[in-house]
C-alpha cells in the first residue's frame, strides 16, 4: 500500500507519458492483463487508455486490474488510469518511491 506522497510522486512522475495500452470493446482479456503485467515489470509505471466502445467505468476497471497483477492504482481519471508496480528483475527498477 503507498501513501498519499508516494501517490503524487508517482503521478508526477507519469505526467506527460502517453498511454501505452488500450481497453477496447472486448473489454480486459487475457491478453491486455498480460501485455500489462510484462509492461509493469519492465517500466514499473503504466498509464492505460480505455476506449469509449468498451463502456466500463475508469475506477472500476483500474482496480480491477490492479487488484489481479497485484499492483498499485495510482490514479484513475477521465478514460484513462495509471498502475504502479515495483519490477521483480532488479536491472529494471528504476523507480526509487520516497518513504512515506
């Protein structure tokens, strides 16, 4: 669990990224939860864009796949949300979250 700084840092961090994956009309396959969690282990930060054919709701769908690739939702706002995981290979952590 991070806090409240730790958020903001890590949105601060995100801002100005582009989304690297998309959540269409068939909504959270297998297939996107996959391509996410080998994204997080290699950036450790993600921003998502959820289309406006996939008619989910922005929240929902971030803690949804927060909650099955084990990672953190940092925000969740418009169509699009951001997930935060620490990497599991140390040559990819790159990320140093300051203590809370």
């Amino acid at each position: 669990m991070i806090t409240g700084k730790q958020r903001a840092y890590l949105r601060k961090i995100s801002h100005g990224t582009e989304p690297i994956f998309q959540i269409g009309k068939d909504g959270v396959t297998d297939e996107v939860l996959t391509g996410i969690s080998q994204a997080l282990n290699k950036r450790e930060i993600v921003k998502v864009h959820i289309l406006e054919t996939a008619l989910l709701d922005t929240r929902e769908t971030c803690d949804y796949v927060a909650a099955r690739l084990n990672a953190e939702p940092v925000q969740a706002i418009g169509n699009k949300f951001i997930l935060y995981r620490r990497s599991d290979e140390e040559k990819y952590r790159k990320i140093e979250i300051p203590r809370k």
